[in-house]
C-alpha cells in the first residue's frame, strides 16, 4: 500500500464537531497487518469523547475501537495471518511484563500500547498480529464487531457469582445490559430485567429475560423482592449509569448478595450508601472495568456459536458519512447499538 494514498475519516474536532475529512492511509511496520475496516460499532465511550465528557480527551481525533475488517497487507515478522482473511482487533494491546500483567490481571496492564493500534471511524487500521482474532465464515463483521464490548461483559459475569438457579437482576437493558441478560441465563440464572424503556424491556424478554420490572412504573425494589418471595436478588448488575439506579441496586440485592457495579460514571457522581445494607446483609460489592485478552477470544466463540445474539441488538446501521447521526442516535437512546458500515461492500 503506498505511503501517499488518502483514505476517509470521521474526525472529531472539538466536542460535538464530527466531520468527515481524510488522513493518510497508515503504513505498518514488520509486527503489523493493515486492515481495511469493513464495520465499527458505536460505543458510548466513544460518544463521551464525542461530547466532551471525557477528560483529557485530545482533539481532533478519529475515534471507534469495535472494529473488523479484511487484511490488505502483513508485516514480514507476521505468520499465520495473510491478506483477504477477515479479522476482529483487540485494541487493548498489552505489555506481559508489567506488575499487573504477571498477575494474570491483565485489563489492568501499567503499559498499555495505545500507540500500537490505529482504526475506527476511517477507511484502513492497524494492528499488531497478535491482538488479531479470525471471524469464523458464518460469522457476519457486524457481528464480529461486538467482541469487544461482549468480552466486557463476560469480564463482568464472571466477575458477578452467578450460580446455576440464582436470581439475578439486570438494572438498564441498553446494549450491554442486554448482553449480560444473556451471558446471565446461560449462567443458569432466572433473569430479571429493568428498564425505564418499555422497548428496551421488550428486546430484553425477546433475548432471554424471564421477568421485566419497568422502574417508571412503581417501586423496582418492590418489584424484585415480589418476584423473589421477599428474598431479594442472588445478584444484581448495574448496567446503567444513573445513581438511583446503583442505589436501587443495592437494596434489590437479598443476604449474601453480589452487586456488580459494572456501569461507569461520567461524570464521577457520588450515591448515598448505608452500611449497615451491605453490612447486615453481607453484600458482595464489586466492579468490572475492559477485559483480557482471553475474554476477548471467548467473547468471538460465544458470538460464533450463538451463545449471545448480537445481531438483533443492532437497531441502526449507517455509513461513514453519516457518524454524527450514529452519535446523536446514542446520546439520545433512540436505538440500542449503532454499528457504522464504513465498507458497505461485503
Ligand atoms: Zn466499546
Ligand atoms: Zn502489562
């Protein structure tokens, strides 16, 4: 590929200046391979760098981290992948050498190559070989390119004590939500979903939710404790970044309980606890944050064997061209999963 060709990219500006412009098609080095991106999903976290609401966020910038495509080119020190195959990134590329690496924790590598990945919203990525993973043939990129997110997840559920025949509540059943209501029933657990959107509810039973609690309507609490003969929830996930919602589910959790907050903040935004609920109750209180290596090759297997249906998370799906739609459809949950087709030739 030479050098000098131009390829389209959705550049973020400034906060809430996307425009689409073009930049250098990148060159590799021998580790490497280039890809032409075929798909990218939207992630909020894109979004927030879209808004603003990221901190020290540098602009402009091309965002998009949930991409595939096809390999155009191998970098000599490169074995077992070749152009034409179709392939899904791991952006996280880490070290191995680093104090948290050695411990096996390795979503929280010190030396996160963030240089050693290019890609996203623009025509060509990236990537070093070894955070390449193959699409199995049956498997579309549009699916394919939920391996990151579904690898968050996964983290998440593995993280969350489900037992085969608990109860488990899942507060917010946007696109993450709706992935964990899944990976939580093929955990064994009886599902409970909740939502403000009646729609989102409905795509929650369609993927697996045994029971849905809409929080507009009522007391959620309540709600979970009727539904678990005044028990309370073996595990609650909070996959909503609202504090009413991390508070709830912290009072939706039963004795010996597990509280995932798996939903970020933006901005940080404390919630009013009291001890004595997680105290008397002997709550379990934990977080997830990225994923491994590791879950990120389960997160392809679980798509490809139709563990977790992606597909019909997608609610929209637009060109390149039109990314500030892809954004403000996020920003204003007008959808559940935005996929950008940035090669709309498959
Ligand atoms: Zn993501
Ligand atoms: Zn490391």
């Amino acid at each position: 590929m030479p050098d000098s060709i131009k390829m389209k990219a959705a550049w973020i500006h400034a906060p809430l200046d996307v425009r689409i412009g073009d930049t250098e098609v990148p060159s590799i080095d021998d580790s490497k391979a280039l890809i032409k991106i075929k798909t990218c999903g939207v992630c909020p976290s894109d979004v927030r760098v879209y808004t603003g609401a990221r901190k020290n966020a540098t602009y402009p910038r091309i965002a998009g981290h949930e991409w595939t495509g096809e390999i155009v080119e191998v970098g000599k020190a490169v074995e077992g992948f070749a152009p034409g195959e179709r392939v899904v990134a791991d952006w996280r590329v880490i070290c191995g050498e680093c104090y948290y690496c050695r411990r096996g924790i390795f979503n929280y590598c010190s030396n996160m190559g963030r240089g050693e990945m290019k890609g996203g919203f623009c025509e060509y990525g990236y990537a070093p070989a070894r955070n390449l993973r193959k699409i199995p043939d049956h498997v579309l990129f549009e699916e394919a390119s939920f391996t990151e997110p579904l690898a968050c997840c996964l983290n998440g559920a593995n993280n969350s004590n489900i037992r085969i025949g608990d109860d488990v509540v899942v507060v917010g059943t946007g696109q993450i939500g709706l992935m964990h209501v899944q990976l939580a029933k093929h955990l064994g657990g009886r599902v409970i979903a909740c939502d403000t959107i009646q729609s989102r509810l409905e795509k929650a039973k369609e993927v697996g939710a045994d029971d849905l609690i809409n929080v507009s309507e009522g007391n959620p609490v309540e709600a979970v404790h009727d539904l678990t003969e005044g028990r309370g929830a073996n595990v609650v996930i909070v996959a909503a970044s609202a504090t009413k919602a991390a508070e709830t589910g912290l009072e939706m959790a039963g004795i010996c309980g597990t509280v995932n907050f798996f939903a970020g903040f933006y901005p940080s935004n404390p919630i009013t606890v009291d001890p004595n609920l997680i105290h008397y109750k002997q709550l379990n209180v934990t977080g997830s944050h990225d994923f491994t290596p590791h879950d990120f090759t389960t997160a392809l297997k679980l798509i490809a064997h139709g563990t977790v249906n992606v597909k019909t998370l997608i609610s929209h799906r637009l060109p390149l061209d039109e990314i500030k739609q892809g954004f403000d459809t996020v920003i204003d949950l007008a959808g559940v999963k935005v996929m950008m087709e940035v090669d709309s030739d498959r």
